[in-house]
C-alpha cells in the first residue's frame, strides 16, 4: 500500500505534463500563414530569424532576448542556415510560427513540472500537485501557451528560481542557493518583471536553517549565479549597454506614457489586475489564494513571507502604470496557484474531517483540485476548440478572394498583418508588389492625434491611433479614387465606440461608411452580432467567453458605390 502511494505522485505528475502539454499544442496552429497577434507578428520570431543574416546582438532590448536566442537555435535546429531559414519562411511563414510556439508551450508544461518540485519544497506534495494542475489549467497561461510570445517563457524559470528557493528555506544548501540565482538571472533574461522572485530568494535566505555567514555567501553565490544567467542569456544587455539602457528606458515609457490605450478603460489600475484573476485563474482560486495566504500567515509566517510579499508588491507595481494588460500578471501565477492550492486543500482538510466517514487524505486533495481547477478546465478546453477552428479574418480573405478582383482597390482596417493582402509563396504580378489588392495607406495620417490636420506626407499611425485618424470625408475620398471595397473590424471600431468623447470623428467615419455602402459581407466570432459598445480589450483578442465559435473579431466587408465603383 505505502509503495503505491509513493507511485502515485509522479505518476499523477506525469499524467497532469501530458495533459497540459496537450492543451497547449491543441490549436497551436491559429490564424496561420497569417499572425493576428501585434507583438507576435513583430517581437521574437523576426528577430529570431533576423540573426541568420547579421550578428547576436538584438539591437533591441525593450523585451529582453532569451526567448528570441532560443527560438534562433531552434530554427538553426529545424531549418539550418539563412537561405534554408528564409526559404522556408517564404514558402510559409506558418512553418517557423508553429515551432516558436511549440517553443513557448513547452516551457509552459516545464513550468507546471517546475511549480510541482518548489511546491513539494515549500508546502507539501498534495499541495504542490493541485498548484500544478491549477497552473496547468488556467485560462490565462494556457492561451498564452498558444502564442510566440516571452509571458509564458519567462514561467519556466521563474519556477526553476522557486526549486531552489524551496531547498534555501528547508536546507540552506550551496546548490539551492545556487538553483534559485540561476532560475532568477535566465527569468530576468526572458522577461524583465520575472526579477520579483528576488523577494523569495532575499526572504528565504534571511530563513535559511544555516548559520549567519552560511547566509550571507549562499545569497552572494546566487547573486553570482544570477549575473552569469542574465549575462549568457543577454550578453549584449553588457556588450551593448547604451541600447540596453535606452531599451529599458523605452519599455517604462511605453508602460507610463501619460494615457492608456484607446479602448482600454480601466482607470485604476490594481482593480483591473485583481478583476483578471476572476477569469485568468478563476473566481474560486482567486479567492482561495486570499485565504491560503491568510492561512499561512497565520500557520508559518516565515513561508508566507517567501509566497505573499511578491504578489503584492507585483500588483501595486504592475497597478501603477498607466497602461495595464492581463497578461503581464502571470509572473505572479505561480505564487497565486500555490497560495490557493493551499487555500483549497486546507478546506477540504477541514470539511473531511468533520464528515461522518473521514475521506483519505489524498481524496481531500482531488477534491480541492477538482474544484479549483473546473472553471479553468473548462474555458481552457473552449479556447483550444475555438483556436483550432479558422480565424473571421481567414474566413474574410476567403470570400474576397472569390468575389474581389486581383488588383482591385480596397481599404483595410489595420486588424489584418500587411502580408495579409499577399497570397503565401505566390506574390501577385498585377500590382506590383506582390499584393493580391491595391490598399489604402492607412498607416500614415497628415490627422494628429489631437485632431489637427497638418500638411506634408502624414505621420506613421500606430495600432492603437488608428481611430484618431478617421473622419467622415474619408468615404468620400475612397469612392473618388476607386477603393470601393472597405474592411472594418471590431477590435478597431470597438475601441472608439468604447470611448466615443476622444474619437467623434471616428463614429461619424462609420456612420457615413454604412449610409455610402453596403454591407457585402460579414464574419463573426459568435453566433449574432455583438451589442454596441460591448467592447472588451482581453475578450476581443482571446476566446474567453463561451459564445465565442471561433477566434478573431467581427468583419463586415462594405461595397460603396459611385461612379467610379459602379
């Protein structure tokens, strides 16, 4: 019976690797040979590439690097040198995407095997098991499992660091000490924010079981240990420290630029990041981390000031910005999932205890595991469904490769990449730049920001501006010129009908766009047309809500008329 037990917990570890491995690649393949996803479409995998052609240094250091040399060494692995890396980009660019992401679904199971091992160290084996699951399964770090992007990367050693802060607090030894500096120099390689397990590694040294100077040199060898990574991981952040600076320089201001983002209308910002956890790890984790955390300040206050302190301070800090995103909390996850996994078990100890026939303690923790992990379970599996079905923006392209001519003139909203309008491996020749349509350039604008017009070629519009540049004479203006064809999609129109004070000209744009044209065709997400003003930031770019069938916005294609598009 005791060697069964023993079997149980990796056994149960390695089913719960395979299962969240599984979820992970189910629908990795999305929206592809086109990438929807901004950041994704100009972050890593470019940059990954891009060293085949010239030398390691990123040039670029507002996201730090590791991520990018990982994915380069992997496509070295895949596709070997430049010319067999840029062929096969351009034959289809899906190929080095599905990689890059396997690439970050992988490192999301290592994480969950990672938080298993520190929760083993710092809590207990059944506890560690459902933080695991939890991890495993919780909305957020499963959809960005699906994403070449450094969020969930930065996971693995996050955890790797929380490994060895485990064995600092029980043991104090040198290799602990060692484990947990590594794991916090390659966590702030990955992603700058991934430095707040410092906190646990400077609280459990201060614990350590060892005497003082033990102490002392265990926390300067991490210290070490945490230089080398980071150096290894992003050596020009040393060979090229101007750019690294001006990097850093330029990601705090693009997190503290005076504004959010048009359409994102959270004003305070730790409210929003506390109302994400309702659905990025669930209503009833959330709440069960607040009472584990409660708990274990009660029951051992020197582990809760190794597990609780990083939340917090990572919420005021991440709060405090002006802009806020979902997805920039998951360095803290892990903590969450160990705090609510303690949380639940200790509950289902409580309730076992006083039920007429005391369950196993093992069923205890299935039970609290079931429960807190079931919201997660199931909107994880819903996403992977929809993610793995075809984008609105495919479905879009479709149609107007059946019904709009090559080389006719059309306007697209910026919510497509540019080589959207290009067919994969065969350029068009009608153009003459390979585009299948003649676009509208829309990503210049002579409109500023303030709603001035002010002459010359026009300002570069970024993403997120683009509402700011529309006004009504604009429809005008297309049929003139013969772009008789409009694509709008509703992760850009929501954003003004979210906040019509700052954008009128926008709203009078689509008013007179449906009074001039006529609506030709329509790809939703969901089964009707969302309401009016339902604009949701997270839910516009992932599959969250259940009546989502399929990823992406809703598209309506316009057909003016006038002369010249009759």
């Amino acid at each position: 019976m005791s060697a069964a037990r023993g079997h149980a917990w990796p056994i149960g570890l390695g089913v719960l690797l395979l299962l969240a491995l599984g979820l992970r690649l189910w629908g990795i393949d999305h929206g592809l040979p086109f990438v929807y996803n901004a950041d994704e479409n100009a972050h890593f995998v470019p940059r990954a590439i891009g060293m085949f052609g010239h030398s390691y240094n990123p040039d670029y250091f507002i996201n730090p690097p590791a991520y990018t040399y990982l994915l380069h060494v992997a496509f070295f692995l895949r596709f070997g040198d430049r010319s067999g890396v840029g062929d096969a980009f351009a034959a289809d660019p899906g190929t080095a995407f599905v990689l890059a992401r396997s690439v970050a679904a992988v490192l999301g199971t290592v994480a969950v095997g990672l938080l298993a091992w520190a929760g083993a160290r710092l809590l207990e084996r059944r506890t560690a098991l459902v933080a695991a699951a939890l991890l495993a399964l919780a909305f957020l770090p499963v959809h960005y499992s699906h994403l070449a992007l450094n969020d969930v990367p930065t996971l693995a050693p996050l955890c790797l660091a929380l490994v060895g802060v485990g064995g600092v607090l029980a043991r104090g030894r040198p290799l602990d000490f060692a484990l947990a500096g590594a794991g916090l120099g390659l966590a702030c390689a990955t992603k700058y924010t991934g430095g707040i397990v410092l906190l646990s590694l400077l609280a459990a040294g201060a614990f350590a079981p060892v005497p003082g100077r033990r102490r002392v040199a265990g926390l300067a060898l991490a210290a070490v240990l945490a230089f080398v990574a980071f150096a290894i991981a992003n050596p020009y952040a040393l060979l090229d420290f101007g750019a690294f600076r001006d990097g850093l320089n330029e990601q705090s201001s693009a997190s503290n630029d005076g504004g959010g983002k048009l359409g994102l209308i959270n004003e305070n910002g730790l409210g929003y990041y506390v109302s994400t956890l309702t659905w990025g790890l669930g209503w009833i984790p959330a709440l069960a981390a607040v009472g584990g955390a409660i708990l274990l300040a009660l029951r051992d206050w020197r582990r809760a000031l190794v597990l609780i302190p990083p939340v917090l301070v990572f919420l005021v800090f991440m709060g405090s910005q002006d802009r806020f995103f979902a997805r920039w909390l998951l360095p803290v996850y892990p903590y969450l999932c160990l705090l609510a996994a303690h949380g639940g078990v200790s509950a289902a100890n409580w309730l076992g205890e006083r039920l007429p026939r005391r369950p196993a303690s093992v069923w205890a923790g299935v039970a609290a595991g079931v429960v807190l992990c079931a919201q997660g379970a199931v909107f994880s599996v819903h996403n992977a469904q929809t993610l793995a079905r075809q984008d609105t923006r495919g479905v879009a392209r479709d149609w107007m490769q059946r019904n709009v001519p090559e080389g006719a003139k059309v306007v697209i909203e910026p919510v497509v990449p540019d080589s959207w309008a290009t067919d994969p491996g065969s350029p068009s020749r009608v153009t003459g730049n390979g585009s299948r349509w003649v676009k509208w350039r829309t990503s210049r604008s002579r409109v500023q920001n303030d709603g001035t017009v002010r002459p010359g070629p026009g300002r570069v519009v970024k993403l997120e501006d683009y509402e700011r540049t529309l006004r009504p004479e604009l429809v005008g203006a297309y049929a003139r010129g013969g772009f008789c064809w409009v694509l709008t999609g509703s992760t850009q129109r929501g954003r003004a009908e979210a906040e019509p004070e700052e954008v009128p000209g926008a709203l009078r744009y689509y008013e007179a766009l449906a009074r001039a044209g006529k609506v030709a065709f329509t790809a939703l997400p969901t089964e009707e047309a969302r309401p009016d003003n339902d604009f949701s930031f997270d839910f516009s770019f992932n599959a969250y809500p259940l009546p989502t069938t399929r990823p992406g916005p809703e598209i309506v294609i316009y057909r003016l008329g006038g002369q010249k598009c009759a």
